[in-house]
C-alpha cells in the first residue's frame, strides 16, 4: 500500500477515525507522517490531513460532480491536488461533492453567522414581496377586489421604497 | 525603507498588557473574505491577482483605522523583512513566500492587520494583547462591516462567505489565543488537556499555528469549524473552554510548587545560568528557556522584573529579529553568538532567582 500523501513510499501509518459515522482511513509514509505531525499529538489534527486526501476521494465518490467549473476552468483534479477551490462559483459546480465534504467538517451544512448588510436588506424585501404576493394571489382568488387592490398598491409602495433606499 | 522603524519597538510590542496576561498571551480573531467576481488568489492568474490587490488595497485603506496604515507589496519586502514579519505574527508563513500580486495593509497602533491575496483575497486580524477574544472579534466585526459596503463580498444564503478553502467556509472565522502554559507542561497533564480540547472540535497548535511546534511552551488554541455556528457562539465557546485551561494551568502551577518544588526551582535555576552565562546558543533552547524564566517571573522569584522583559527577549531573540539588529544576514553560528550575547548584557541587571531556602537537603514531599 503506498503513502496517500507522497504516493511513493510504502505506507506504515494507518489512521482510522470515525467522522459523522463514517469511517475515513489514511495510509501514511513514515517520513509524511513526521511532516503532517501525526507522531506529535501537539501539532496533529486529523481534520486537516482529511481535508486533502478524503475530501477529495469524497468528491469523486459524489459522482456527478465531473467537468470543469464554468466560470473559472477549475476541476476535480486540481481540488485534489491542492485542497482549494477555484473560485466562488466552484461552489455551486461542485455543489454535491462540496456538501458531504461540509458534513464531515462543520457543524452544520448551513450559515446561519454573520451577513453583508447590503443583503440582508434585500432579503428582507424579498421576502416581504413575496408574502404580499401570495396575499394579492389569495385575494384574486377569492374575488375579493378590494382588498386586492391594497395589496396591489402596498407592493408597489414596498418596490418604490426599497429602490429609493439602494439608490441613496 | 526599513521595516524595523515602521514597527513598534520590541519593548513597546512586549510593553502591551490585557486581562490575563500571566498566561494567555494574545489573542487573536480573523475572518476569510472573497470578491464575488474573482478567482481565489491561488488558482488566479499573475495579472489578476496585482489587478485585485490593488482595488482590495486602496479599498481597505479607505477605512477609518487603515486611513494612515502602513501598506507593501511583498515584492517590496526582502525575505528578512518578511520574516520579521511572521515573528510579529502579522503575517503567516505561507504569506511570507508570496510576491508580486500579494500585499498587507498594517494599522498604525498594529491591532489590526489585513493579509491580500495570501490563500483568499482578504485575511484581515484584530490582534491583542492577552485574554480579549471577545474585543478582537468586535473590532474585527466592525473594521470588516465598514469595508463591505466598499468591496463586492463572495457571499451565499446558505453558505456563507465563501472561501477557497472548504474548512473556512460559513463564517470564515478562527478565533485563537496564544497561551504559555509551563504548568501544564512541567507536571505532564498537557496531552491531556490537548486531547480535551481536541474533543471540543478545537485544535491545539504550536506557535505559529498549523503544523508548527509549540517551542517555549507556547500553544495556539483556535476554532476549527466555521459553518453551522454563529461568530459569537464560537467566540463564547472558545472563551469558555481558555477560562478552564487558564484555570488548570493555575492549579498545576500551584501544586507543582506545593509537591516539587526542587524540581521547578531547579529548571528556572538552570535556566537563569544558562541564559544569564552562554555564550552560544540556539533560538530554540532560548524560546525554551525564556519559558522558564518567565515562569520564575510570575512566581515571584525575580522580583523586580515583570513579564514584559521576557517576552521582549523572546521577540528580539528569534533570527530574523536577531539580523535586523545587525543589518544583514549571518550564519547560524554566528547568530547563535550574537544572540547569547545579547542575553547575557540583558541579564546582567537581573538578580540571580530569589528561591526560598527551605534548609532541606532533600525533600521528601510528605
């Protein structure tokens, strides 16, 4: 079995760890075990090792996630040999593979931190929009005119509004 | 230019106090941010990459703390400077290697620092001195709120700030503290306590983070995961989980010197005559050294002296440090000279360790 860092040297290093009850195994040289700091429990965090060997092992698995990224040319084979993506878009193109990726990292697969203000006033309006819009089409539905007619001014009140405060 | 006079003196630099200063050395928050409409700096062509760095440039030090910042190109920088740099702790290693197309904007009072173009397009840090994670992350929070509304964010609904690297994605947070924690060490609890934290989801690392040794008894404690949680739970968490470790250092300390005193008397002793007497001597040996002695410092056998003075022997010991001194390069041996000269003038004004003489002859610890 060869080293799964340098693929060279036989590998004498074999680490096992469980990650969201999957088993993830890495085959390491002894000279890559000594630079990854496997033998030093100060400097060694198995995370990282995973990063770029399973991950990448995990996207191909994925399947799907073929081809390169539209945007910026990145493929598989690059991530695996550098453990980055290529751009923000990669994101998307590679969206299977990077979600059990993300499983196996994080805590959760969704961001729920901190956003740019500029979006977070957008997604407010957007959704604001939204549930006028579904009233409006509830109205219409019920025939009732007057009230869709409120609702037919709120949302162009709401438009105006948020257009004004973007332009500002 | 001359890095040494745009940066804070060593004295000045080591001068800094905060909360908890005995053990937890600083602390430090950054945050991964990306332009919308670029390829992340390592998969990005030369040309792109200066075209970026310098819209990132000018945009950070539109910001009001970065209006009178110092600012290069690491092409500027000689491989000296550059390393003083990451001595400082205001740029990583693998920034160091990087040259035209990469850059840092440094504020003036050096609490906040933005690496471009190292592995994403902006690494911007609050860095202070001891336990303050909670102030780093609001000044970190505020500089990053005043630049986004300048510069184009790579953000999505779901995942955050995207990052080019998966492990930052989210939040793009690592929050971390430098501890010296000799204690800990002395009394054998210390991988331990690694694995403790390492059970936590947090990572234990050496002095200059990832895949680097924790010389002088200095450990790096961070967050590893970055999505799923928000900034402040991970600030509190980590917080929570030094409050501890500060806690159990204090405690080894305490029965170290109630169990083994020879024995920790014995090291600073040694420590002290090495330090105070060679007259060559390694940067290693003196980061470990310099451990000692300041733990002799904080057990008050030193009296006199605080804390600040080791920690300025420990900056300006390390290499880079040691040839700016010199103005050049030097061989290693020669450095090793230097650098125990140094030492020794340093310590002459320093009294030989105040031990208390308990007239045993031998200590039977019952």
């Amino acid at each position: 079995m060869l080293c799964d860092i340098c693929k060279e040297k036989e590998a004498t290093v074999h680490l096992t760890q469980m990650v969201e009850g999957k088993t993830k195994k890495i085959d390491l040289c002894e000279s890559c075990s000594k630079a990854k700091g496997v033998d030093d429990p100060t400097g060694f965090s198995l995370a990282d090792l995973l990063l770029g060997l399973g991950a990448s092992q995990e996207m191909e698995e994925s399947g799907s996630t073929t081809g390169k990224c539209p945007k910026c040319g990145f493929s598989q084979t690059d991530f695996k040999k550098t453990g980055r993506l290529g751009c923000p878009d990669c994101y998307d193109h590679f969206t299977e593979g990077v979600e059990s990726l993300l499983k196996s990292m994080h805590k959760g697969t969704r961001h729920v931190g901190k956003a740019p203000a500029v979006w977070q006033q957008t997604k407010v309006y957007v959704d604001r929009l939204h549930s006028l819009q579904s009233k409006l089409d509830k109205a219409v539905a019920k025939e009732d005119y007057e009230k869709a007619a409120q609702l037919r001014d709120e949302i162009s009140r709401v438009k105006s509004e948020y257009s004004e405060s973007t332009i500002s | 230019m001359n890095i040494q006079d745009i940066l804070s003196k060593p004295e000045d630099a080591a001068g800094r106090e905060g909360p908890s200063n005995k053990i937890v050395l600083s602390s430090r928050v950054r945050l991964a941010r990306n332009l919308a409409t670029m390829p992340f700096p390592g998969w990005a062509k030369k040309s792109v990459r200066v075209e970026t760095f310098k819209h990132i440039r000018d945009n950070v030090m539109e910001v009001d703390p970065m209006r009178d910042a110092f600012h290069t190109g690491m092409e500027e920088l000689s491989t000296l400077d550059k390393q003083l740099l990451v001595e400082r702790h205001f740029i990583s290693r693998e920034h160091a290697a990087k040259t035209a197309g990469s850059g840092m904007v440094l504020s003036g009072d050096e609490a906040l620092c933005v690496m471009i173009n190292e592995e994403d397009h902006l690494r911007m840090q609050a860095l202070l001195p001891g336990l303050q994670v909670d102030k780093a992350w609001m000044a970190i929070d505020q500089f990053d709120t005043a630049l986004e509304s300048n510069l184009d964010y790579a953000f999505c609904e779901r995942r955050g700030y995207l990052t080019a690297c998966p492990t930052n994605l989210g939040t793009g947070i690592r929050v971390s503290a430098m501890l010296h924690l000799p204690g800990l060490v002395l009394s054998e609890q210390i991988n331990q306590i690694i694995q403790a934290v390492n059970k936590l989801g947090l990572a234990v690392r050496g002095l200059h983070g990832e895949g680097t040794e924790a010389l002088g008894n200095v450990f790096q404690v961070s967050n590893q995961m970055t999505l799923g949680e928000t900034e402040s739970d991970i600030v509190e968490r980590l917080n929570k989980v030094l409050l501890q470790i500060i806690d159990h250092e204090e405690n080894a300390r305490a029965k170290l010197l109630e169990n083994k005193a020879k024995m920790i008397y014995n090291h600073i002793g040694r420590a002290y005559g090495i330090l105070a007497n060679s007259h060559s001597i390694s940067s290693k040996e003196t980061m470990n050294l310099l451990s000692l002695f300041r733990l002799g410092i904080d057990l008050s056998l030193f009296p006199g002296n605080k804390p600040a003075l080791t920690e300025e022997l420990f900056i300006i010991t390390q290499p880079a440090h040691l040839q700016k001194t010199r103005a050049g390069k030097l061989s290693a041996e020669k450095r090793d000279i230097l650098r125990a000269n140094l030492l020794r003038s340093r310590l002459l004004k320093v009294d030989r360790p105040a031990t208390p003489d308990t007239g045993k002859t031998e200590e039977n610890g019952e």
